[in-house]
C-alpha cells in the first residue's frame, strides 16, 4: 500500500480524528493539532492550515462553513469560541476563550493545581465575513460582528462593530467597512460556486 504524502487529511482519515461534527470538503493540514477534538465542529468548505492548534475546553469550539484559519493560528482556552461562516483568521493569530490573573497573587500556568490560579473565561464570537489580520490576538470575552475588520498585529480587547474596521494596541474603530462584499456572496449564492 503506498502512502499518501498529500498536504491535507482524506476524508476517511477525518472521521478517524473523533470531530464532534465534521462537515463536506474540509479541508485540514496533516500539521495542524487539534486537543478535545469531541468538542470541535468544522463546517463545510472550511480549511486549516499547517501548524494551527485548537485546544478546545468546556465550552466547544464551533467552526462555520467556507472559514479559513491560516498558518500558525490558535484557538485556545475553556470558553466557547465561534468562528462563523466565511470569515477568514490570517496568519499567526491567537484567539483565547481563557486568561491567567497578572496581578501577582495567584500563579500562572496549565501545570499548576487550579486552586493557586485564577483563570477567567469567556466565550470568543467571531461573526460572518470577518477578516482578522496576521499577528493580531483576540482575548476572551470579545465579540466581533458580521463584516467586521481587524488590522494586522492588533491586541483586541473590547468588541468590534459590525462592518467596522479596527486596528492598534489596544485596537481602535478606524472607519467603516464597506458592505458591497454582501453584493458579491449574494452573486456568489445565485450563480451556483457558493460550495467550491
């Protein structure tokens, strides 16, 4: 039997990684990692690239349809993260549903018993068409809305408006995002290409 050397898991290997839900043409890099994957739902059309890890914890992470997480992305943290559909995740972004406490009275880190921590969560919802740029961290509790935009290597600490560009550290509304890509995923629907 000659091996399959190709850049992204079969469809038989798939089932085999225990998802919680798994949709059509997914597409997965052989070098992404993925921790609880019985709490990782992956729609259809979406694809993660090589080296991204998602550790998902008590509250899931839920994964749309035709969403891309691109090169050295993570997911990480116990609260729920949502990535809708079509959105885009760019290289090298950390989302975290999880935080330790700074403050110096509590130690920090996964390899210390939890009563000497004191860890927050929150859940992490990121809307439809949402564009996040490489370098850029999204920490718990934060929503973005549909369309939103985040520039590249932004700390995102509060939420983010719908159609809305932001960027900085900590991130800033910018300006308005405009809506006419709604005009192209509607053509897009119509002309029948919405599932490639």
């Amino acid at each position: 039997m000659k091996a399959d050397w190709t850049s992204f898991f079969s469809k038989a290997e798939l089932t085999t990684l225990n998802f919680k839900a798994i949709g059509k043409s997914v597409k997965i890099s052989r070098k992404a990692s993925f921790y609880n994957p019985n709490q990782i739902e992956i729609g259809d059309n979406s694809r993660i690239d090589d080296f991204c890890v998602i550790s998902a914890g008590k509250g899931g992470v839920y994964i749309g349809r035709n969403v891309h997480i691109a090169v050295y992305s993570s997911l990480i943290g116990q609260g729920r993260i949502v990535i809708e559909d079509y959105a885009n995740i760019s290289a090298r972004v950390s989302i975290f549903s999880s935080n330790d406490d700074y403050s110096g009275n509590y130690m920090t880190n996964p390899t210390v018993n939890t009563k000497y921590t004191n860890v927050t969560n929150a859940p992490v919802h990121i809307g439809q068409h949402v564009i996040i740029g490489s370098g850029s961290v999204i920490l718990p509790g934060v929503m973005l809305g549909n369309g939103a935009c985040i520039g590249a290597l932004s700390l995102v600490n509060r939420n983010c408006a719908p159609f809305s560009i932001n960027g900085g550290i900590p991130v800033r509304f910018i300006k308005e995002r405009s809506k006419r890509l709604l005009k192209q995923y509607s053509r897009m629907i119509h002309d029948g290409s919405a599932s490639r």
